[in-house]
C-alpha cells in the first residue's frame, strides 16, 4: 500500500461532514438585519477572462454549447462557463485545506484526469509532480489507453461514474473521485420556509432524472459504487462548502465567497439546458425563477452550503 502521507501543500480548513459539526455563521440567522452581501457578490465579482480553446459548438439561449455528441453535455463551454469552472475549482481546494488531492499516492508517473474542464487542476498537479505524464481522451468513447496503465485517476463532479477506471488503473494505483451533492443545507434552518434555494435544487434532480442520471449523492453511496468496481482501502472523507461569506471562521467565508460567486456567475450555465429540454420551461421562466434564487442567495441570513465528499480506493496488487 502506498505511503499515507499527502503532499504538504496546506492545512484542512473545511469541517468534516462525518463529525456533523455545525459551521458558526458570523451574523445569526435570527437578526432582524439583511443588508445582504452588497457588491461582495456582484455575479463579476470574483472571475476573470480566459480565452477558450473550443472550436467545435452551436448556439442556445445565447449561451455557447459543445456541437460535438450534441445534446449530450448539458452545460456550455464559453468563456463564462469556463470561469464558473475554475471560480469552482479554487472553492473546492480551499475546502480541501489547498489540495488538489486527498489519495495518499506517493511518485505517480502517469495521470489521467477524467472531464479535466478548463486544465487547472491537471497544471496544479503538474506542479507538485512535474516528471508525471497526461493523457487526454474523449471520456464518453472507447477508451484507447491499455489496461493497468495508469498510477492515479482523478475525477471531479462527474456523479460518481467510474466507467472503464479500473481496467486502466495499475495493481496499486488509486482513483479518487471528488463530488458534491446539489442538495443545499443549512445547520441552523435558515433555509425561508417558501426557499427558491431548495426548490431549485428539487428542480435539478427531476431534470437529471429525466436525463437518465441524478444529482444527490452520497459518500457512502459512492464508496460503495467504487468497491464494487473493485477498489479496496476505500476512504471517505466529507466537507461542506459554504455559499456566502456568512462563516465565522476567516478561512471557510474565502471558500463562501468563491463558491457563492461561482453560483451566481453560473445559475444560468447549470439551469438552462436542463431545465428547456428536460422540464419543458421556457427561458423566460427560467430567467424569472433563477432571480429569486440568486436574491436568496445573497442574503446574509441564509447560511447554506454543499455537501461535498472525496472517496479514493486503491486497485489491489493482485489484479
């Protein structure tokens, strides 16, 4: 079994879900006061442009989208999707304490990142390991790679799909799989009773149903997934990621903000395709809706926040 110890690239500041700690907001739910975040969360706020590689793709709702398997993919590629993504990217690693992995690999020489997004986490990892060598594939195709290849298999926010990992994953080498679960939560019930927050995520699980795939998952739930592809010395390690800078704590109200800019930046990149083809709304609807949501969300006396959960297992030497 390969060495326990993660490279030292920072201290965890997320609280674990299996402790079921409560995170203390810096203004109760209770107080009579919402002057909201103010221009904290202007949905601009925090993202900056990157010039997209994408040449292949097909207009809707004046967002751009994937022409490739069209249909398949059901959240654009433009360039402000591709901002969310990496807002997102950098609100999960300071979750995760500033790692950009939780697996206790040691000298991996070839990595394979499943639905890699914009590249940034692939050009961390190549930070801490600059002797590993990627690969890049169509995720949704026959795989090309030959068996037993690869040392680590990184994947983020694909509901927990391990497909052909194991087969290509070396006796030995691990695969980890960071997710969360779009089922907002609060500690202190500071959800409104009539919340958008929670109807919207109730919304976006019936559209993936309707797509053939869900959005609520779980740690175990995916732990058990990944021990029945065959992994073993399966770990599950769970966090939340609040949304708003409502924390006390100075550390997770810098995850808050990014993650609260990454969802208004995003509302529209993460609705719309879903919900005008799977729920039949039209865009007008899904404008007015997602109004509401983001007035939600920048008010300072919701303290919601994401599930979030790595699970990594390792392929057994004898496979």
């Amino acid at each position: 079994m390969a060495d326990q110890d993660t490279p030292d690239v920072g201290l965890a500041t997320s609280t674990a879900l299996g402790a079921a700690a409560a995170i203390e907001p810096e203004v109760p739910a209770s107080s009579d006061s919402d002057s909201g975040y103010g221009d904290l969360t202007d949905d601009s706020s925090y993202t900056t442009s990157i010039a997209s590689s994408i040449t292949n793709y097909k207009y809707e709702h004046g967002r751009r989208y994937h022409a490739y398997q069209e249909g398949r993919y059901i959240l654009p590629n433009d360039e402000q999707e591709q901002e969310r993504l990496d807002i997102q990217y950098h609100a999960v690693r300071l979750a995760y304490g500033d790692k950009t992995f939780l697996a206790p690999i040691t000298d991996p020489q070839r990595v394979l990142d499943v639905g890699t997004g914009t590249g940034i986490w692939a050009m961390d990892f190549a930070d801490l390991y600059p002797n590993a060598e990627f690969e890049v594939d169509d995720l949704e195709q026959q795989w090309t790679f030959p068996p037993d290849h690869f040392d680590f298999i990184h994947g983020r926010i694909l509901n927990a799909s391990v497909r052909d990992w194991p087969r290509h994953c070396k006796p030995g080498g691990w695969m980890e799989a960071q997710e969360i679960s779009v089922d907002a939560k609060t500690d202190d019930n500071s959800f409104p009773e009539d919340s958008l927050i929670r109807r919207w995520c109730e919304l976006q699980e019936e559209a993936a149903q309707n797509m053939g795939i869900t959005l609520l998952l779980s740690g175990e739930g995916i732990k058990e997934h990944m021990e029945n592809a065959g992994f073993q010395n399966v770990e599950v390690r769970g966090f939340k990621i609040p949304i708003g800078p409502w924390p006390a704590d100075k550390k997770l109200k810098e995850v808050g903000i990014f993650q609260l800019a990454g969802m208004l930046e995003g509302m529209e990149s993460l609705t719309l395709a879903l919900w005008t083809r799977y729920l039949g709304w039209d865009e007008k609807e899904v404008a007015v809706f997602l109004t509401g949501v983001k007035k939600e969300w920048r008010s300072a006396k919701v303290h919601s926040y994401w599930p979030l959960y790595s699970v990594y297992g390792q392929k057994p030497t004898s496979a």
